[in-house]
C-alpha cells in the first residue's frame, strides 16, 4: 500500500522532474554496477557514474571503457535505454520553455508580484496611459486584464497580460488584486454607453469585493451612472464624454481652441500637473500670497481642492487652509 501511494505520489510530480529523476536513478545504477563489474577499469564509484553519465549524454570521451563481455553488454544497454531518457528530457524541457512562454503571451499565466497597476481594457487611450507611465516611472508594473485580446499588446518587461472576464473572481486572482496597489477601469468600446458603464462598475464591484483598499479609476461615459459608480467605491472617476464637450464647447466659443488645449496637455504630460499638499508655513496666506511663494520654486499655482470641492482660479484673497490640496504645474 505504501509503495503505491509512493508511485502515485510520484506520477503526480511535473513531467521534467520525473524525467530527471529518473536519469538519475539510471546514471546512479549503471556507475554502480559497472564499477563492481570492472573495477580496474573503474576504480572508483565516481568514475562508474561519469562514464555513465558521458555515456547517456552521447558525449563519449572515451577515458572510460569497459573491457570485458558483459561490461559492454551493459554499456548497449544503458546506451539503448539512458540516452533515450536523457534525450526525451531535454525535448520535454525545449517543449515546457515554449509552450510556458506562449501562454505567458496568451495571458493565462497568474501574476505573483504585488504593489501592481490593474488596466483593465485595451484601447487607444490605454496604449497612450502605458506608454506615459512606463516614461515616468520605468519601474512600474503594469497588469492589463482583457478578454477580447488573444496575446499580450504590449509584451515588454513591465507589462503583464491576463486574458478574461474582469468581473469573475478567477480572473481576479491571476491577476494577483489582493497585492495590487491601484486600477484603471476603461470604458468598453464594443458595448453601447450605458451597458460599457454598467460593465465598468461591476468589475469595480468584483475588485473592491477581494480588495476593499485598492485605489480605483474608472472610466464613466454616462452621467446618469455617476453616482452608481462612487456607491460602488471609485475614488476617482473620468467623464471622458463630459470632458470631450468641454473642449467641443471652447472650440465653438473661441476657434482653435482644441489645439491649443492639446499642445498644452501635450506639454504637461507625466506628472508636472499635479496636487501637494500646502506646507505649513503657507497655512494662512491667500491665494495670491502663496502664488508668488510657489513661482520661486517655479510652481505655477492653478487652484485649491479643498476636501471635495475644487476651486480654479479662484479669488486672489481666498486663504489657505490646513489639509488643503494645491493644483500647481511643476518642472
């Protein structure tokens, strides 16, 4: 009973380390009995398993030969038998690296690091955000989660790849959610508006379910699902359609407008726009005040979030508060 649960212990270990072993076994014996078979030729144990062991391998140096009959009968049978395990192994271990390395590509490897970032969807706008984020911090890793995807877009060293369903629990722990640190939710664009925003805020829901301290991004093209997706716990949502009329409206007021707007996004690109927390001894002053403290740092001061709220451009004699968020663009 023992020894087949040993066997079935054994048939369960993966496929190269049962090969190896055994070779091992295979070189172990063949070095054993030819040593006790010849031992002039063979003086020692180790000589036995090297010859066995150059003998498998098809190397062949010929330091080591048997002399006698029966220690080249047992030569043709550990090479008839040993070779063909040794080179049955290296097939195994040629066919195991391949066939690993595609289905890293094809995502349906688990992701086993931590402190992530989770994308999920793949679009134009994603290429741009991995892009921007790899320039800033080229240490970043980066999880994408898609499943209309069949490989990995962007199979660089930082950019991992996990092909399926975002709002399922098994798709959730390849990608590792409980170790991640943040996540993008993008808006599907082979869906209509409403059901891309319901599948938005689902997979927020999924995600804060296995990882309730997971900062959130989402993506929200209707309005009507704006406050559906803080219920659901987005820190952080973008109204793309919100923010696309907004420049549609100023390009109408003022001609040309879009462009000058992109050339400025375009300048401010990576983390120069940007809020920091007001320091003490700007604690007090106004707004116009802390302005000009801010320049000789070469920091242009825009605004002031104030818990929730946000103000833009707001009165020169407005004052800084403590816990107040200073907008600014930074060098």
């Amino acid at each position: 009973m023992k020894a087949h649960s040993l066997a079935a212990s054994f048939l369960r270990w993966p496929i190269i380390g049962r090969v190896l072993t055994i070779i091992g076994v295979v070189v172990f014996l063949f070095g054993t009995v030819i040593h006790f078979l010849e031992p002039e030729t063979f003086p020692t144990l180790f000589d036995g398993i090297w010859w066995a062991i150059v003998t498998t391998s098809t190397v062949g140096y010929g330091d080591f030969v048997p002399e006698s009959t029966i220690g080249r009968i047992v030569t043709i049978l550990l090479i008839l038998g040993g070779t063909g395990f040794v080179t049955y192994y290296f097939v195994t271990l040629s066919a195991t690296a391949v066939s690993n390395q595609n289905a890293y590509v094809e995502g349906k490897i688990s992701y086993k690091g931590n402190k992530h970032v989770l994308i999920v969807g793949w679009n134009e706008r994603v290429r741009e955000t991995i892009t921007q984020l790899t320039a800033i911090a080229p240490s970043i890793e980066i999880l994408l989660i898609d499943e209309t995807l069949d490989r990995n877009p962007h199979p660089t060293k930082n950019i991992h790849f996990i092909k399926g369903n975002p709002t399922l629990d098994e798709t959730l722990e390849r990608a590792n959610v409980q170790q991640a640190e943040m996540v993008v939710i993008t808006a599907d664009q082979n869906k209509d508006e409403v059901h891309s925003d319901m599948a938005s805020i689902l997979t927020l829901v999924a995600m804060k379910g296995i990882n309730p301290n997971i900062y959130s991004i989402v993506e929200i093209l209707t309005s009507q699902q704006v406050n559906n997706a803080k219920r659901a716990g987005a820190d952080e949502i973008i109204r793309t359609n919100h923010l696309s009329s907004y420049v549609m409206i100023n390009s109408v007021v003022s001609h040309g407008m879009s462009d000058a707007l992109l050339t400025m996004l375009d300048q401010l690109k990576g983390s120069k726009l940007k809020f920091i927390v007001a320091t003490h001894d700007l604690i007090g002053k106004t707004f116009s005040e802390t302005s000009s403290c801010l320049l000789h740092e070469k920091k242009l001061l825009l605004g002031i979030k104030r818990g929730c709220d946000s103000y833009v451009n707001p009165d020169l004699s407005m004052i800084i508060e403590k816990n107040d968020e200073l907008l600014v663009i930074s060098n």
